[in-house]
C-alpha cells in the first residue's frame, strides 16, 4: 500500500510528468489552438483581437499573452446588453452539438452572467476534476462523500468523479445548507467514507450539528482520511483547527471558479497547484496589466485551453491571489496559486488594502486558540481608520485571549483596533459575511 505522501505524489497521467518548462510548452500549443478557434469562430473575440491589433501568428509563448487584453464580468454584461441575449460570441462549438445546456452564474449583486457547456466540455472538466481529488489524495474505490454545488458548474461534471475511480459516492447536491446539516451527519454516520469533500462553512454547520447530537468531531469523521475543503481560502491555523476537531490526518483546499479554473493543494501545503487540463492562470497588477512577482498580490486571471462551450480568454473574474512559479518538492510541474478573497471584499485600513483573509491571519498568529474562530469585519470602523473586529467567542475563551488579539492586530496593522465578543454573527448563503454592520451581529 502506498504511504500517504507518496501517494500524493504518483502522477494522474503522462502530463503530471511534464517539467515546469514542458508544461508551459504544453499550454502555450493548447491556448493556439484555442486562440485560434476564437479568432475563426467567435465574433466577441474577433472583435477584441482587431481592436488590440493581436496578431495570432506572433502567439509563440505564454508571454506572448499579454498582447490580448483582460476581460471582465462587465465586458460581458456589455456584451450581453448589446445582444439581447445570453448568447455573446464566446461560444465555442456549440452549433455543432445539441447536448449543450446554458447555466446562469448568478453571483453576487454586479449581474448575471452565463456559460455554456458541451458534452466535450464536460468530459474534459470531468477529467480535471478527476485529476483535482487524485493530487488530493483519492483513489479508486474509496469511499467518497462530495457536496456538487448547484450553484457551480462543477455540479455538471462532479458525477465524472465516481465513474472515473469506481467507488461508493455519495453527493450531496448543494453546497451550503446549514438547516440540512442533520442529513450529512446521518450520511456520514451510515455511509463512512474515507474522502469527504465539503464547502467550508457547511463543515462547521455539520460539527455543530454532531455537537447538539452528543457526538465529537473525531467520533463523526472516525475513518476519514482525507478532509477536502473548499469555497473559501483557509490559513494555516484553519486547517489546523480542522485537523484538531475532526482528527483527519490530511485536510486540504481546492479552490476554483465556475468559468474554468481549478487548483488543489498538494501534501506540502504551499500553495494550490493549477490542474491544468483545461485552464492557464496568471497573476496581473490590475493598476498596470503586468504580470505580478512570485508572492505578489494581484488579480487572478485564467484562460481556457480547451477550444469547447463558453471561452473564457484572459478573463478576471474578481479573484485576488498569489502565485508561486518554484519548483514544488512533490514534483508536480504547475505552479501554485493562493485565491486569497475576492476583488468586492478588499477594504482599505490606514495605509493597507486588506482582506478578511489577512485578518484572520493576524488573528491565529497573535493567539493561536482563536483559530478557526468565526468573525466579521466591522464597517463603521473601517470609516474611522480603525479596525473592529467582531468574533464569536470560542467556549471557556478567557478575556486575556481578546486582549491579546486586540494587541497583536494593533501591531500588525498600525491602527486602533477593538475586538467585540459576540453571541452570533448572521449567516448568509455563503456563511458569514467578512465586512458588515455592528447592528447585524448577535450580542
Ligand atoms: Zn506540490
């Protein structure tokens, strides 16, 4: 049997053998081919290549990329408007086949936006996310207990999953639904898995229900050995706080967006790797459109290299990460990447542009007990240059924890800082809100 590092690092298929510079190889021919069916095919794209002047026959290299501009959520709400319909011209392939279905990407409050899929499309994410739970760990017939979010197109191509490894699955069709919490328990319980693959905040949704039931987290996820969170980014001291109340002996983060891109963190924990089957990602200064340092915040960019349904090419969905282009010791060739929140939740703090993220960071680093803590962002606050932090009080916290908290975030930031305890904070459809009112938290 193999160990668990090792496992980690067998390799999915041939393209996991790449060298980094293969890889890049690799990509470079899939986006030309990809570049080049926008440029036969696709008006939307015909339209912005003539505009930048983007020459396809100078496209030799991943550099040779920035010469196309980066696209928005509001260039396609444009583009939307100037069509009338969902259909924009990023449609690839779409005529050809009429096992294609079109799903709404209704996020947030700055509009609806749509994507395509194909049959080959799915297939092909189908096998990305295969090779997405491989690096995590999964292998055929183990057990596997998986949330499809409906609200995601992963929901489309979760199903792959348990054909391609051949094992007992359950899904749990939904991501967040802290009311149902008690089924997940009951399937856990019955069920057993040794995968369970889980949106974040539903996690703590199913450990509190355990909770009220009499059962510990260590008892609910007896025999599972690999915890795979996802839907928001986790620090170090979460993914501790997850390993010390459920005991599994890997917890790890897949990260991804409903348009195209997927990354998995691999056993050494720095980083997510790209899959890169379908999706090339950079990291840009959105000020300037360069390309970021290794380590250097930026906007996340990511291009597909599969010439099927909806095209995303150099699109910024909103996304604010790192990347990390050195060799990883798995051996693994694509970089890694951290999704650190998104664009909407940076909030500026004296002279900091800053995100939940770094909070909670700074939060485990002064005091590692309020690890995994849930808190908000007090906006009041942060109009006043001062942070307030409001968290729900860890069981048996002694006061001399706040203050400590209180006094570590002070000197990180270089600003007042109060940290108010709190009975509750409000949960919306994707857990707790990381900035809002004093008047919507619980006292
Ligand atoms: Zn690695």
């Amino acid at each position: 049997m193999l160990t668990q590092a090792s496992a980690a690092t067998a390799p999915f298929d041939a393209l996991d053998r790449l060298s980094p510079a293969g890889l890049n190889r690799w990509w470079a021919r899939r986006l030309r081919a990809v570049l080049k069916a926008a440029a036969e095919k696709l008006p939307f794209y015909r339209e912005r290549f003539a505009a930048a002047g983007f020459d396809l026959a100078r496209f030799r290299t991943l550099d040779d990329l920035h010469a196309l501009a980066v696209c928005t959520k509001a260039d396609l709400l444009a583009a939307q408007r100037k069509a009338g319909s969902h259909k924009i011209g990023i449609e690839c392939e779409v005529e050809s086949t009429r096992a294609h279905v079109t799903l709404s990407l209704s996020s947030g409050t700055s509009g609806t936006t749509f994507i395509t899929h194909t049959g080959a499309w799915r297939r092909m994410q189908g096998r990305s996310s295969c090779r997405a739970h491989w690096w995590a760990g999964l292998r055929p017939g183990t057990p596997l207990i998986m949330s499809a979010p409906a609200w995601h197109s992963y929901a489309a191509i979760q199903p792959f999953i348990a054909q391609h490894f051949g094992m007992p699955c359950v899904v749990v069709s939904g991501t967040y639904l802290p009311r149902f919490a008690d089924r997940v328990v009951d399937a856990i319980l019955n069920f057993r898995p040794r995968f369970v693959t889980m949106f974040l905040p539903m996690v703590f949704s199913i450990l509190a229900t355990a909770r009220r039931q009499g059962l510990r987290g260590d008892r609910l996820f007896a025999g599972v050995e690999t915890l795979v969170v996802t839907g928001a980014p986790i620090t170090p001291g979460m993914r501790r706080h997850l390993q010390e109340l459920t005991r599994v002996a890997r917890v790890t983060e897949i990260a991804g967006s409903s348009e195209n891109l997927l990354a998995v963190q691999c056993v050494h924990a720095e980083g997510l790797h790209l899959v890169p089957d379908t999706c090339h990602a950079e990291i840009i200064d959105r000020e300037t459109g360069r390309p970021a340092a290794d380590h250097e915040r930026g906007a996340v960019v990511h291009s597909a290299v599969i010439a099927s349904g909806s095209l995303y090419l150099r699109y910024d969905g909103g996304d604010v990460g790192v990347i990390d282009r050195a060799p990883c010791p798995c051996g693994l060739p694509s970089p890694r990447i951290k999704l650190l929140g998104r664009g909407e939740d940076c909030f500026t703090l004296g002279p900091h542009t800053l995100l939940p993220y770094d909070v909670q960071l700074a939060l485990e680093q002064a005091v590692p007990e309020l690890s995994g803590a849930t808190f908000a962002i007090a906006r009041e606050d942060l109009a006043q240059a001062r942070l307030g932090v409001l968290i729900v009080e860890p069981e048996h916290a002694a006061a001399s924890l706040l203050e400590g908290a209180r006094a570590g975030l002070a000197r990180r930031f270089g600003v007042p800082v109060e940290i108010t305890a709190v009975r509750d904070l409000p949960l919306l459809f994707k857990g707790v809100p990381p900035v809002l009112s004093r008047a919507e938290a619980v006292a």
